[in-house]
C-alpha cells in the first residue's frame, strides 16, 4: 500500500512539475516564480550552512533565470557549497532522478553540473562520461541533496516562502537581506 501511495504521490509530483513548465512557457510570472523558488533554496541553505552570500536574483540573462552567487571565500568549504548546489535539484526533480537523467535543458542541470566540478575537485570522481554516472558520485550527491532537503526544510520550508516573496517583490537579495529573511529577529 505505502509503495503505490508513493508512486501515485511521484506521479503527482511530475505532473505538477511539467505543468508548471507549460505555465512558464505561457506566462513570464510563472518562470519568474520558478526562478524564485530555485534561487531561494540555494540561498536559504547558504544562510544555514553560514556561507558568505554575495546576492541572489531572479534577473534573466542568457541561459540562466536567476542565480544566486556566494562570496569567493565560500569556495574553501567545497563540501557546503555542493550542498547549496544540491539545493536547486532538490526543488526542482524527484530526489529518486539518476543525476544522469536530468535534462540538460532542465534548471537543475547547471546545479548537477556545479557538483560534478566539486566532486572532481574533492577527488570524488576523476574523470566521467555523458552518458554513465559513476557510483561515487551518486552516491555522494545523493548525500548532498539529502543535506540540502533536511536544512531547506528543517522550519517546514518557512525561511524559502519568505526569500521567495522578497524575491518576487525586489527581484535581487544582498547577503543580509538573505540572512535577516531566513534568521528573522524575534
């Protein structure tokens, strides 16, 4: 009974997404609300793991609908920033994907692609192919979005609507924007 309620719930889940991404192709402020999402989850787990945020946007150029760009001191914490990658492919697909899987026209795939960097970087992998994911790296990033799925949503997501909102309202977050969005005085 619990295995096909999960997979009635995954069903559901990929429905809901592919109908977003008509929506988006439809409708500006249905990207700009993907965007958003996208972006406020690398920054809610920036803020969390107490990475240098530099900003974070929902600004279109080229490829990219947003981005959301820590300090460069952040890159001594290689392990914290793949879980900030980690983050955008926890909101973006059904943590279950082979990381192989993802389409490379999907939002997720610049965030596979930024672990894929680190984890050559950590010694993880040292070389991969197009078309095979080598075990190592599955399961290390398969870590690293658990990571990210339990810090986005250890406040039942509250810290991410609200770094959305602002998002959506401002278009553009400096670091302690985020910071004071996601760690609100009491």
């Amino acid at each position: 009974m619990r295995a096909k309620t999960a997979e009635c719930r995954h069903a559901l889940e990929e429905a809901a997404r592919q109908i977003e991404a008509l929506g988006a192709a439809i409708d500006p402020r249905v990207a700009d609300r993907r965007a958003a999402r996208h972006e406020a989850a690398h920054a809610v787990v920036a803020a969390r793991l107490g990475l240098p945020i530099a900003c974070s946007d929902i600004t279109e150029h080229l490829d990219r609908s947003g981005r959301t760009r820590l300090e460069p001191e952040a890159e001594a914490n290689k392990e914290g920033c793949a879980t900030v990658a980690a983050a955008g492919i926890v909101v973006e697909c059904d943590l279950r994907t082979r990381f192989w899987d993802i389409a490379p026209s999907a939002p997720a795939a610049t965030d596979v692609l930024r672990l894929v960097q680190i984890a050559e970087d950590l010694g993880i992998i040292t070389s991969w192919r197009d078309d095979e994911q080598p075990p190592a790296f599955g399961a290390w990033a398969r870590g690293k979005t658990r990571a990210a799925r339990d810090l986005l949503y250890s406040d039942h997501g509250a810290a991410r609507r609200r770094v959305t909102a602002s998002l959506l309202t401002a278009r553009c977050l400096s670091g302690p924007a985020i910071y004071a969005l996601v760690n609100p005085a009491p």
